[in-house]
C-alpha cells in the first residue's frame, strides 16, 4: 500500500492558471520518454510516488506517448489502478492529441472525428473518466480552426474532460484559438510551447497574447532535452537521451557552441549554489506568464533535485544580464 508523504503540500509552491481558478505547481511532471516499454515498472511507480511525496500534483501525457504509442497512458492506468484512485481528486491529469497515432486519415492532426476518438481511447487506458485537461497537441493547417476548436469544446460539454488547452501554438494560432474557444463558451484554460534558456522563441509574441488573454503556460523541454542539465558538458553518457533513444536528440544536433554556452551557464549556477538544471528551472520560472516548468524523469533522484529550483535564491538584475550575454 502507498502512503503519500503528509508533508507533501509543504514542499511545493502553485501559482494560478491565467485568471482561471486552477492552481498548478511550480514543477509538473511529463510521462513522455519513460513511461514506455523501456522503463521498469517498478522505476515507473518510484517516479510518480516521488513527484506526489514532493507536491508533484500535475501529471501530462498524450496519446501518442511510450514507446510504443498509447503505452505511456496503459501502464498510467495500471499505476491509476494501483496507487492512486484513493487520490484522484488530489490530481490533475492531462493528455493530448494531434500528432500521428494509428494509421489512416484519421489517426492523425485536428479533425473532429480523430480529437473525439482519441480522447475516448485515453480514457480507456488509464481507467479514468475524465481528465482534468486535454489539449490539441499541435496547430493543424488542414482542418479549419473552427473545426477543432468546435471539438474541444464538445469534449469538455460531453464531460470528458474538464478544460481544454492548445499546445505548440504560435502568438496569431493562439490568439485565434483562445478567441473562438471562449466564444464557444468553454475558454482555454492553458498553452503548451517548448521554452528554455536555449529556446525562447515564446518570448516573441506568445507571452504576451497569453498574458492578454488570461492564458496559463506549461513550458515544456524547460532543460533543452538534458542539454540543460550539463550532462553533455564532458561527452556523450552512455545512459543520455542521445545515446540511448536518439529519436529527438541526436548527437550531431548538440553543437559546440551549444556545449560552450551550456558551460558559461554552469559557471553562474556554481555560483549561485544551484545545479545547471536548477538554475535552468529557476530561469523559466522567472518569467511571469509561466505557470509551470514540465519535467522528465529517469529517476526519482532527477525529481528531489529539480524541485530544488524553487527555493533558489531570486536572481539578481545582474545574474539575468550575465546569463543573457552567456547565450550570446
């Protein structure tokens, strides 16, 4: 039997969603990577156990997560099963559509009849029967916006989920997307861009629609695919991203002055006290429109060392001005 931690909720710090009344923590947890078949169940279950023990209360999938696709969300219904049925209530659970998932024209992109069906397949394998947010995964240029936002909307009306987000939307998608959501009666409560000290593509534009709006924002890859984290600093590990699933980080893809900057930014962090992957999160975290910075994990120990980027001291005006001339 699992006992959560009584002390869970003092370990973490929340911040409101937009103008919405959801609180998210400060650190989320994504299943994408490890909750496949190449992960252990038992390391599995070491993971979601440490990020609740910690406040971890945000749990992100999508349909197409594993490997293979959908494995991440059936073995999530296993540990649903097991651990935490008790505390569904204590949960916030998210999944999402809009990548490639089973084969035909309509296993894949915005279109009403695949966003419907593939909310109804997630339900399934994790045992639930709602989730608290599901999200178009990403912009489809082939369906007519109106068309998946029209879904959306259909899929929190139907109760299966209680809010919608979009992910990967850039700053006029978005603006239009939040537009007709909230003329449709169901506003988007959340976006979901990539964002880090090595990508910060959001910062034109995306923010401030968001901000506008009253928009929340999960970043995702908040340490660049492990680059982040200084892993990479001295070679090429043998248990790394690039070496052991290159499917979205591969070695040639790091550069080297990918790595010098990475070095530069270790530098402030060893003088700040943090680890780069601290700092890294601290950084994001930074930025005003973030609700939450979504991590991955191998490990339960990766867990206790990033929640650690909340209670790092505030940068100083001049630790932002020398971060930015280290990305230079």
């Amino acid at each position: 039997m699992y006992n959560p931690s009584e002390k869970r909720y003092e370990k973490m710090k929340y911040r409101r969603c937009g103008k919405s009344g959801v609180f998210l923590p400060e650190i989320s947890l994504g299943l994408w990577h490890n909750f496949g078949n190449i992960t252990p169940f038992g390391v599995q279950q070491s993971i979601l156990r440490t990020a609740f023990d910690n406040g971890i209360v945000h749990f992100d999938l999508a349909n197409n997560y594993g490997p293979p696709y959908g494995e991440a969300e059936s073995n999530f219904g296993i540990h649903m099963d097991r651990d935490w049925k008790t505390h569904r209530d204590e949960l916030f659970i998210a999944t999402k559509a809009g990548y490639d998932m089973w084969n035909g024209p309509y296993g894949d992109h915005g279109s009403r009849k695949y966003l419907i069906a593939s909310i109804d397949q997630s339900l399934k394998r994790m045992h639930l029967e709602y989730v608290d947010v599901f999200y178009h995964h990403r912009p489809d240029h082939y369906t007519p916006i109106e068309e998946t936002m029209s879904a959306l909307d259909y899929i929190v009306k139907s109760g299966k989920a209680l809010y919608i987000g979009i992910s990967n939307y850039g700053p006029e998608e978005a603006e239009k997307a939040i537009k007709i959501l909230k003329q449709l009666g169901t506003p988007c409560l959340i976006e979901q861009p990539s964002y880090s000290l090595l990508n910060r593509w959001i910062e034109n534009g995306l923010t401030d629609v968001l901000s506008n709006e009253g928009v929340g924002c999960i970043v995702y890859a908040p340490l660049q695919n492990g680059i982040l984290s200084g892993k990479y600093l001295n070679g090429f590990p043998e248990d790394s991203r690039a070496v052991k699933d290159p499917r979205y980080l591969r070695k040639e893809n790091i550069s080297k002055s990918t790595i010098e900057k990475t070095a530069r930014l270790k530098t402030i962090a060893d003088a700040r006290r943090q680890t780069l992957s601290q700092m890294s999160l601290q950084w994001v975290l930074n930025n005003n429109v973030v609700t939450s910075a979504l991590i991955g994990a191998s490990r339960p120990e990766q867990i206790v060392e990033n929640i650690g980027a909340i209670s790092g001291a505030p940068f100083t005006k001049e630790e932002l001005d020398m971060i930015d001339k280290a990305l230079l």
